[in-house]
C-alpha cells in the first residue's frame, strides 16, 4: 500500500469504531495532528505506532505490516508480535531493536523503521525496564557523540538535569541533547554539547530553552535516557 492507501485505510477503521482522532490520541500517546497527517497519506506510521493502532483497532500486527511495506522487519522479528521491541535471545541477552535514527541537530521526524538489533545484558531488563535504539545523525552532541553512534535508551518519561535523552518536540519531532532543567523557572534547555563557532564567532549549534507552558502545550515529552553507547570501528 502507498502512505496515502494505509492512511485511508486506518482512517476507514477508527471511524468504523466510532473513534475521533482526539480519542486515538489519548489510548495511544500519538499527537493528534500525526493522526490527521497520518491518514491523509502525508506521514508514515513507524513499526511503534502501527502496533498500538493494531492493539487499539483489533486488527493483525504483522498483516498491517504487510500493508505499510515493513518487509525487512518482518523477516527481522521472525516471531509474534513485540510491542517492546525486544525479544530474548538467549538465557543472558536480549535483543533491542534500533530504530531509524536521532538528529543530533535541527529536530526532526525520527523512529521511522528498524535499521539493525544490539544486544543487551538480559540483567537490564529487572524491575520492568524497557529499552530502544536509536542511531545519532549530525554533530551537535559530539565529541561525546559521533555521526551513525548507536545509542541504547531506557524508555522514561522523566530525567534528572545533566542526562542525555531522547526529546519528543511537538509530539513526532526528536532529538538528542543533554537536558538542563532549572527547578525555579520550570523551564528545560536542550544542550547541544558541540562547541564549535561559525565564522561570525556564533555558536554554531544553539540551546533551545522551552517555558513551563511550551513543555505542556506543544508538548516537550522525554522518551529515552541514554544508559550506553556503542561505536562501530569504521
């Protein structure tokens, strides 16, 4: 199916179901504007959002799959479904799928697909923890951080100020920056940790600081904290 046949076709079932976009909105933690941007064909779901609709909609996860064109992951979970995105490999290991890729620089729409799986000590996964990959693009977190690194995230919903997370922005836009939060004024900055002047003298990678209002209204979600990075000889 093209973007705009599964959009039409997801769109057909929640208004089957009597469901608002709004109502999707609120059992699946999707903005409500990816929804209408979604079923207008102008968005692709990720393997993440199609599997909570499948839930929500009663419908085959690996048949709706099939309609978005995911026949590479697929083949990769070669299993049931797996909403957490891992399944255990052996007695001591898991495996964390990664998901397309972080823009270490200008937000952007990010967890597009799964590109490649990682391994994980199975102790990690004690009291409930949950984990994802996901590959940096861009230099605004480097020296730390280097173009295609692999990150492995502990899903969260919150951080202590100084972590490294994974920040959703207007509810589908990510990126990756070191978070500041300042206690007094409620506000979080998203610190690039690339130093580097332009030619004016400017930095080039700017912070982006987000008042109390903006993190409850646009909204400002944090949906990872980065616990290990995994750097590939090249």
């Amino acid at each position: 199916m093209t973007n705009q046949e599964l959009g039409e076709y997801l769109k057909n079932i929640r208004e089957n179901l009597d469901y608002s976009t709004r109502e999707i909105s609120k059992l699946c933690d999707i903005s409500q504007s990816f929804i209408s941007l979604m079923e207008n064909g102008k968005r692709k779901a990720s393997p993440i959002i199609l599997k909570k609709l499948a839930d929500i909609y009663f419908i085959d996860y690996i048949d709706l799959l099939k309609k978005a064109e995911y026949d590479d992951l697929i083949q990769l979970l070669n299993v049931e479904n797996n909403i957490q995105g891992m399944d255990k490999k052996s007695e001591g290991s898991a495996v964390v799928f990664i998901y397309g890729s972080i823009p270490a620089g200008t937000p952007m729409e990010c967890i597009e697909d799964i590109i490649d799986t990682e391994e994980i000590d199975s102790e990690m996964l004690k009291g409930g923890k949950q984990y994802f990959g996901l590959q940096v693009k861009g230099n605004s977190m480097s020296p730390d951080y280097l173009d295609n690194d692999i990150l492995i995230c502990e899903k969260v919903e919150d951080c202590n100020s100084g972590d490294d997370c994974i920040v959703m922005v207007n509810g589908y836009d990510g990126t990756f920056k070191r978070v500041i939060k300042n206690e007094d004024t409620q506000t979080i900055k998203l610190q690039p940790l690339n130093t580097t002047l332009d030619e004016n003298g400017n930095f080039k990678y700017e912070p982006k600081i987000y008042s109390k209002e903006e993190i409850e209204n646009l909204p400002v979600k944090i949906i990872g904290r980065v616990v290990e990075l995994r750097r590939k000889k090249k």
